[in-house]
C-alpha cells in the first residue's frame, strides 16, 4: 500500500508541475504578444499612421482579446452535437469474398517466403 501511495502522490506532483508549466508558457507567450504588438504600434506611430495615444489603446485591445477565452458557437448546420450513428453490418455479407482473398493473400505471402530461404541459400 505505500508504494500506491507514493504513485499517487508522484501523480499530484506531476500534475502540479505540468499545471505550473502551462502558467508559465502562457505566461511568456503573452508577454511575447505584448512586445510584438508593442513594436507594431511603434511602428504606425513612427510612420504617422496613428498616434501614441491610438497606439497605446491599439496595444491594450490586442491584450484583452488575447486574455479573452475563444467563444465556441455551435454553426446552425450542426446544431447539438448528438452521438454518430454506426451501422453495423453481419459478417455473411461478404464473408466468402473477403476469405478467398485472405487465402489468395497467404498463399502469395508463403511463395515469397519460399522464394527468400532460396535466395538466402544461393
């Protein structure tokens, strides 16, 4: 029993652990976003394209929709998802068929086998 308990232990510390990974990830990429939007909006104000104050408000906008969670709407042609259908088809369709070609197949597989210890010999 305690090495369950130090399994399961050893399971808590990896989820703490991949948990602290993904904040700190997040965490850089976010900051990476910062920098580049914030060298973006330098830009257009160097170029006259917008003023500082446009471009700060510009980079607090980006920010916000980047912290934002992605909304997921469900498209009018989908609607709920339901379960998928499965059709399930008996195995006397083309049960015959489908044996034929798996002896046609073996035999094949058999030839070439031969036909290699032969080589192998030579």
């Amino acid at each position: 029993m305690d090495n369950f308990g130090g399994i399961i232990q050893r399971a808590v510390y990896l989820g703490v652990g991949l948990a602290s990974y993904a904040g700190e990830k997040a965490n850089q990429k976010l900051n990476e976003l910062r920098t580049e939007t914030q060298k973006l909006a330098d830009e257009m104000v160097k170029r006259g394209e917008m003023t500082t104050e446009e471009g700060r408000k510009f980079v607090e906008d980006m920010m916000n929709k980047a912290m934002q969670k992605p909304t997921v709407e469900s498209s009018p042609e989908t609607g709920p998802r339901e379960p998928r259908r499965i059709e399930i088809l008996s195995e006397d369709d083309s049960s015959s068929e489908s044996n034929q070609e798996v002896d046609k197949m073996r035999q094949e597989v058999h030839k070439l086998q031969d036909e290699l210890h032969r080589l192998q010999k030579d």
